[in-house]
C-alpha cells in the first residue's frame, strides 16, 4: 500500500512539473550587432598578425608588406560565425538550460553498447581498409601520419585521463614521462643492443618510477599550486634532456635508434629481411602495417587496464579522492597511496608511448617534447570529457586527424595566394575549436558518465549530475 502512494505521489508531481519554455525567436537586429562588434574585435586583433608581414628583399633589407585579402576573409569568416551562433546555436542552449534533469536516454544507451565494437573493428581493418581505397603509394601517408600518430595521442590521452580524469590531479608536465621513455629504450638500444620487446616494459618501469618521485613533493599541493610544479617538472627534464650533453647528446639528440623487428625479421630489403623470407616484393609499408599493429595493442591495453582498474578498488579511490579529498581522508583512504598510484600508472602508459616513439622515429631530441606537447595531450583530456574513455579518443581524432588534414588543403592558396600556409594557423584553428567546445559542450564531447559500481541496475550518470569540471 505505501509503494502504491509512493508511485501515485511520483506521478502527479511528474505530471506537474514544469515544462521547459520554449526561448523566443532570436533577435536579428541584436545578432547583426553582437557579429558586427565580433568583427571589429577580430579585425583590430588579427591586424598585426595578419594584416601585416615581415620580409627580406634582395638588399637584405627589412620589408613590411600587407595581407588585407586573407585579413578580410577571416575576419568576415569570424562575424559570420559570431551571426550564426547568435542566432541559431544560442537559442538552443537556452533551451537545454531550461530543460528538466534527466538520464541518458535510450538511443545514447544503444550508440554506447554499438559504437564500440564498430570503433574496434574499423581500427583493426583500417590498413586494410586503407590499402583498398589508397592504394601501396599512397597508404603509408594515412597509416602513419594519421593511424600511427592519431593512436600515441590516444594512448597518451588515456594515461593523462587516469591522473586527470580519474585521481583529480592536474598534470602539466605529463610530457616528462613520455620522454623518459623515450629517451630510456634510445640509450639502452644504442649503447647495450637490448631489442624493443625487453625494453617496451622496462621504459615503462622507469616512467613510472620517475611517476613516483614527482608524487612525494606534491601530496600535498592541489588546483593551481600542483600545476606549476608540474609544470616546472616537466620543464626540469627537458633542460636536464639538453644540457646533459655526453649522456643525451644535447639538442643533436639520439639518431640510429634500432626499430622493432618481427620475431627477429628486419624490414630491410637484405636476403634475411621481413619480405624476403616471406617471398615479398620489398616496400615499406610492411614495417608501417607493423608499428600500426602495435601502437593499437598498446592503446588498447592501456585502455583495457584503466577500465579493470577504475572498478577496483584503487580506481574507487582515485575518484572519490577527485570529488573532495577531506572526505576521502574521513572515510580512512590513504591518499598518499592512492595519489602514488596515480602518478605511477600514468607514468607508466607515457614511458610505454614514448619508448614506441622512439623505435617509430629511428632519432629523438628534446624538442620532440617540449611543454606543447603536454598542453595538447592535456587539451585532448578535457575536451573529450575528464574521465571519459571514449571521449579522449574522439577528441585525439579530431584534433591531431585535423592537424594532419590541414597539410593537403592546396587549394585554399587559390582562395588566399600561394603563400599561404594552412600548417602556420593550426593553433588558431585549435584555440578557436577549445573555445567552441567549452561554450557548446563545457564538460567536454562525453558529459554522461558510468558508475564504476552499481547495485542493481546500471544507469548513466547524466552531465548535470556531475560535478563542473570533473568527470
């Protein structure tokens, strides 16, 4: 009888809740001027970055010359993009805003459960894939610029997405570790022979140590004050990387790194290599399909191992340390541990990355891990969505797959002269997409999250449920 009321009481105060209103139509004259207002700004800022360029003429002497075309596009490009937003992308968010607190629904449910398989299946096939529509010549451009160099920041996302997404601990030095890796199986290849399959591990062992040492002196710190120092360790390797110059070899850096092998077969075009034991014509893409193959195993793991770990107990810790650390303390968590391990299996998933960066390159220098780096991997975190799996994977596709898309776009020099280098403005581009997603999406791509235990029913957690910022 009591259920009976309950379930009556629930549905008169379903039936009388407020329905969202709808918002009124957008103000035209209000957007003409809000985009009006947007391009002057854009056009005072852009002025003397764009506007207006540097040269050398044939004296040798400085040169100013004048962009006023490419200055005039983008500006107009920005208002458009300001009157659109005004008037079609605005009213939607008051509309969202307005909207009653409810879970995932249905069709997320079914995307969830669906996409992931199709995900995993399109990557395994994608050589494949590839070499069917591409071709030999041109398959080594889309599995190495795009599959192998999209799948390391995926695999760096995901190990940044544990002390981030998971722990609550901002990392801006998570870049140190990748080059420990790096530079671990460089010197160890180099200077002892050991093969890539003893020191992938061992790489890995050695972030994670370094993981360690940078856990003890920040326990105690959190928000801005454990930034910086992450910051300036980050910073400390790389002068250390530089100037340690008969260990690193400075800024030369490291060349002759050895490349993995297949069970002792080299992909070279000798008589005891890969194509000739096989009876292959020689190209290089056989060592490409390789290093695909395994940069895919190692993401995969590090994404198999994050999902095992967020269920145990530690991964419960890291999450409950992330919400309100007084509190995990209360409730008897050791949070030195649970701040250690963060730390170390971050680290760890970085030195498994860069270790695979070195034996991908053959030559590594310290300026294949400066504070960019750790800035992007970091970006990629939070747009996708702090402590979302496939999120960080998503936003490591658009963003570094877009990077990669802007080298062949040949035929905006028609639109903008041959000069033009759409390479030179992909950080424009890139703070232009943060600043859309934080206004569109300000959780990141994947707001919902899943609990990591349920009692009976798993249900996704909806983004306004969750806590501003985390996951």
């Amino acid at each position: 009888m009591l259920r009976r009321c309950e379930v009556s009481v629930l549905t008169q105060s379903a039936g009388n809740a407020p329905k969202a209103k709808r918002p009124a139509a957008a103000d035209i004259p209000s957007a003409l001027s809000e985009a009006g207002l947007t391009a002057f700004i854009a056009f005072l800022l852009l002025l003397p970055l764009i506007g207006f360029k540097t040269g050398v003429n044939g004296r040798n002497e400085l040169i100013l010359t004048t962009r006023w075309q490419l200055l005039a596009g983008i500006t107009a490009f920005v208002g458009l993009a300001r009157l659109l937003f005004a008037i079609f992308v605005s009213p939607y968010l008051t509309q969202r805003r307005q909207r009653p607190v409810t879970m995932a629904s249905p069709t997320r449910e079914w995307l969830r459960r669906h996409v992931i398989p199709f995900a995993i299946g399109f990557v395994v096939l994608y050589p494949g894939i590839v070499l069917a529509t591409a071709g030999f010549s041109g398959g080594v451009k889309w599995i190495d610029n795009f599959g192998i160099q999209i799948l390391i920041y995926v695999m760096l996302g995901w190990g940044l997405n544990i002390v981030v997404g998971l722990a609550g601990l901002l990392d801006l030095g998570y870049v140190a570790f990748y080059a420990v890796g790096a530079y671990s199986y460089a010197l160890l290849a180099t200077n002892f022979g050991l093969t890539f399959w003893i020191l992938l591990p061992l790489a890995g062992i050695l972030a994670s140590f370094w993981g360690i040492m940078l856990g003890f002196p920040v326990l105690r710190l959190r928000g801005d004050y454990l930034a910086i120092v992450t910051l300036a360790f980050g910073e400390i390797i790389r002068m250390v990387l530089i100037n340690w110059v008969d260990l690193t070899n400075g800024y030369a850096g490291i060349s002759g790194i050895p490349r993995p092998t297949f069970f002792g077969l080299p992909f070279t075009a000798d008589d005891d290599g890969f194509a000739a034991v096989f009876g292959l014509p020689f190209t290089p893409l056989y060592r490409t399909i390789f290093l695909y193959y395994i940069i895919l195993a190692l993401a995969l793991l590090t994404a198999f191992v994050t999902v095992r770990l967020r269920r145990l107990p530690v991964g419960r810790a890291w999450e409950a340390l992330r919400e309100d650390e007084v509190a995990c303390r209360s409730l008897g968590i050791n949070t030195t541990n649970t701040k250690l391990t963060a730390f170390a299996m971050g680290a760890m998933f970085a030195g498994f990355a860069g270790s695979f960066f070195a034996a991908r390159q053959g030559f590594i220098s310290p300026e294949s891990f400066t504070f960019l780096e750790s800035a992007t991997i970091l970006s990629i975190v939070v747009l996708g969505g702090m402590g979302s799996q496939i999120g960080v994977a998503i936003a490591a596709v658009v963003m570094i797959g877009g990077t990669e898309i802007m080298r062949d776009l040949d035929f905006l020099k028609k639109i903008f002269g041959e000069t033009f280098d759409p390479t030179q403005y992909r950080m424009l581009l890139f703070g232009l997409a943060m600043v859309m997603i934080m206004v569109w999406r300000p959780r990141g791509l994947i707001s919902t999250r899943d609990p990591s235990v349920v009692l009976h029913e798993r249900k996704s957690i909806s983004a306004e449920l969750v806590k501003e910022g985390h996951g």
